[in-house]
C-alpha cells in the first residue's frame, strides 16, 4: 500500500514476507555486482588470492570457516555468472538450478 501526502508517494506499508523478499533480491544483486567486478579488479592489481587472504585473516583473527551453504551460493553465483562464456559452467549452473 502506497501512503501519499498531497498526491504524491511518501511511504509504502507492506507485509513482512514481501519486505524480506525484497531484502533477499537486493543481497543478490550486490553479491552478483561483486562478483562480476572480480575480474576487472584483478586486471588492476585490486585483488588478492583467496588462499592468501583466508592465510592472513586467520595469522590475525583466528580462524576462518566458510560455511558449505556460502560455498554453494557462492559456486552458484559465479556459474550463472560466467556461463554465458563457458560451456562447463553452464552445465553447472545448469545442475544447480534444479
């Protein structure tokens, strides 16, 4: 429901299923922007090597885990990604949609 204050839209009242649902495709899009901004940060020398990283990290701050489920989110993610251009990753992203 769209709230309006002199005609025009001030707010909006929704249930909360819809809100997290929003919330949900708005953490995606981030997550795919970064994602797809990876190669272009390495071709600048902004990146590192994730071993290195995890390496550091854990030297500073004990150690790290990754969870499975973010490894699969993060695998499904960079297959949808790039299996435009490979046909190895298609078929992964392929068997992960289902």
């Amino acid at each position: 429901m769209v709230l309006t204050v002199n005609g025009k839209a001030a707010a909006v009242v929704q249930d909360a299923e819809a809100y997290q649902r929003l919330l949900d495709m708005a953490a995606r899009a981030d997550a795919e922007r970064g994602i797809r901004q990876g190669p272009e940060d390495a071709k600048k020398g902004r990146s590192r090597q994730a071993r290195k990283f995890f390496a550091e990290f854990e030297a500073a701050h004990g150690l790290a885990n990754i969870t499975t489920r973010a490894q699969r989110d993060l695998a499904g993610l960079y297959g949808r990604i790039h299996a435009e251009s490979s046909q190895a990753a298609s078929e992964r992203y392929a068997g992960l949609k289902r």
